[in-house]
C-alpha cells in the first residue's frame, strides 16, 4: 500500500514496493531502468494530481483482470496466378475489429471466436488491451520468462505461438496471467482442391471388371451397377439388367419408349439413397437432342422392381448438360458431378435435374486429356480423376 503521511507521499515506500515483487522475475531491460520507469510513473501520477489541486489521497488497487482485448487492423497474404500462369502473392488489409475476443476469467485464457481470414499475418499483430483499475500490463517473450512492458494499442505482437500476458495490480500486490491465442482458417469452407496423387492407388471395383467380361462376352456394353443390379446396353438400344453379377441379362423396364435412350457418350453413377435403395443415373447422347445430353434415372430397391424414367428437359431448362462427346460422372458429398471434354465441370445438387458450373469446381491445371479419362470416389469420401493416358492421377478434396 501507498503510505500517506502529512498528505505526501514516501518514495522509499513506493521503491521497496517495487523491489519486493521484481525477484519474481526477469525483466527485458535493465533492472534500474524498470524501477526508474515505475517510479517516474507514480511521480507523474502524483504532479498530475497536485497541478488539478486535489486534496484527495491517492488509491492503489489490487485487481490484475483483463477487460477488454481488441485486434486492430491486419494485413492478408493471398495468392493468385497471373495471365501467364505464375503463382504470385499479394497483401490485402482489413480491420480486425469486429472479431469478437473471448476472456474466460476462470482459466485465464483470451482466443478468437471466429477463426481470422485465410493468409491472415498474424506474426505482426496489433492489439488494444484494456485492465481494471490501470494495472500494467507485461507481455513474456516467446523464447524465455522475461518481461517486457507492453504498449496497448501500438506494439506489434508475434501470435504464431500462444502469449502469455502477464497484469500487475497498481498496488504492487501479486500479478495474473493470460494465456493469449489466435487462430486463422487454414483453407476457405467449401474450397474444392485437387492435389497429385499416385495413379496405382486409384480406387478400383474389380467386382466391375468381372460384371465388364461377362456383359462383353454377351456382346452387351457394360454400364455399371447398383447394389441390387447391374445394367448393360444392348446393340440394338435396349437396357439390360442383371440381378447374378452379369450371368444372366434381361431387358430391364422403361417407363418410355426405348427409342428416347441414349446411345452414345454413355455415362453412369449410382449411389445409396437409403438402406434399402440406390438411385442410378444413366447420361448420353440421343439423335433426338441436338444441344443437351439425354438422361434417364432408376430407384433400384431390395424389395420391389423399379423402372428407368425418362427425364424430359425442358425448353425453359437453362441449367441442362450440354451435349458432349465424353463425360464421367461421380457421385460426390451428396452432389452429382459431370466431368466434360468441354474442359468443364458440371454440378447437379437435384439428382440430375439441373446442372451448373462453379468457380469452385475445375479440372487440375495441369490435366490435358478430353475423353478416356475416369473418376472414381473413395471410402474415405475423397474424389480422385485419372488420365491412363498420361498415367497421371489426382485426389479432390472439399474443405468443410
């Protein structure tokens, strides 16, 4: 405490205040020059207080709490390519502010609510901190226990690694620390990525290979498969279906004349809908359709049997698949993609109904090929492309 006596204050009292808690630690700078630096302080506190003629003593407090922690402005680092091809970096910056900063008094701890903007720099932060009372505040250096006095508002703070903020109470009783974090979205959400992989480890269904021979050597043009059955074409435009892994075909049912199939371009995908229930889409070309690609789909259940529908586009349809020579399809995070040689890809989130393009959603940038080329999806809900030609492969993955 301070010790008032014929209203003045007793410096030697203030300085051993002093000396009695800076053992605690290691200071930054010299140690005289921290003492000067406090005693000066009060001496300031106390002429300020005489100039404005104030009889009134002079109050300490113990309270060591942060109350407020506010970041300010930040700088962003974003790559990007330029027209020819070259991976450049640029800064952007932004105001901070209004991301909310947490303070749980209990553990002692201050964080982010929302994680800061993807390429957010924040080896170069500056904050405003606020305490009760005017405790000081000191921040810990990263690499050791020293000290050093921390200007709210305008000192740049290294937050690659938590800090530790350490308030002492203006009445020279103990201090607090805070366990100061920042976190930073690593990759945006809903940001679709391809990244080289190695084309031995495409995921391959050698049960398809086997349902492949046997519908060849009927002289059928194997399509693909649910789990209920398989499907097939036949020479003469006709869709077969087999319920023994390809040993037997039949004609499967149509809800339309078998003249509005595709017949070119095939395509097909299927996945689970329920336990009981695969939805299989089937894409090509047909004569009939000049502009658009040709659609049919089939609920293929366990315990009835199911139809292919003819799915009609629409004139007022914008958001159709165009007509290609080529395309894949897969099945991937409850989205249906098309793969073009048009060097574009298409995306259905209505099963088929309607596709469009994204800026989200492309081909590698260094993937060439326009037909040959397979997609296949992993247990591990990745998206992988193939190019056999080029005995590449690549893995796709969707931030969440």
């Amino acid at each position: 405490m301070v010790i008032l006596k014929n209203n003045k204050v007793k410096m030697a009292v203030i300085c051993r205040n002093v000396r009695k808690f800076a053992p605690k630690f290691e200071f930054a700078y010299p140690m005289k020059r921290i003492l000067q630096t406090f005693c000066g302080l009060f001496v300031l506190s106390l002429a300020l207080t005489s100039c404005l003629g104030s009889d009134d003593d002079t109050t300490t407090y113990d309270d060591m709490v942060i109350k407020t922690f506010k970041l300010g402005t930040l700088n962003r680092y974003l790559h990007t390519k330029t027209k020819d091809g070259r991976d450049s970096v640029y800064k952007v910056s932004y105001s901070a502010s209004t991301y909310k900063m947490n303070i749980d008094q209990i553990n002692d701890t201050i964080y982010n609510a929302d994680s800061l903007a993807i390429g957010t720099d924040i080896a170069h932060v500056i904050c405003t901190v606020t305490t009760k009372n005017n405790g000081a505040i000191f921040l810990k250096s990263m690499t050791s226990d020293s000290l050093s006095y921390f200007n709210s508002g305008s000192d740049s703070v290294d937050f690659t690694k938590p800090r530790i903020f350490r308030v002492f109470s203006t009445d020279g009783s103990g201090y607090r620390d805070y366990k100061v974090s920042l976190t930073v979205r690593q990759m945006k959400k809903d940001v679709f990525m391809w990244t080289t992989a190695d084309i031995s480890e495409f995921p391959e269904d050698h049960t398809h290979d086997n349902i492949r021979k046997a519908a060849e050597a009927a002289g059928l043009t194997y399509l693909g498969c649910t789990y209920v059955e398989a499907y097939a074409m036949s020479p003469d435009g006709y869709l077969m279906e087999s319920e023994d892994l390809g040993e037997t075909w039949k004609k499967d049912r149509l809800d339309s004349d078998h003249a509005l199939l595709p017949t070119t371009s095939l395509a097909f995908v299927s996945w689970e809908l329920d336990i009981l229930t695969d939805y299989a889409l089937l894409v090509g070309q047909n004569p009939a359709r000049s502009s658009a690609m040709t659609l049919w789909r089939k609920l293929a259940d366990y315990d009835m049997e199911g139809q292919w529908v003819y799915m009609p586009w629409a004139e007022d349809n914008r958001y159709y698949l165009p007509r290609m020579d080529y395309v894949a399809l897969a099945y991937f995070k409850d989205m249906v993609f098309a793969f073009g040689s048009d060097r574009n890809v298409y995306v259905s989130r209505d099963q088929g109904i309607t596709w469009k393009t994204s800026s989200n959603y492309s081909y590698p940038t260094d993937f060439n090929a326009t037909t040959g080329y397979q997609v296949a999806v992993s247990d591990d809900d990745t998206l992988w492309l193939k190019d056999p030609a080029s005995g590449k492969a690549w893995q796709g993955i969707l931030s969440e």
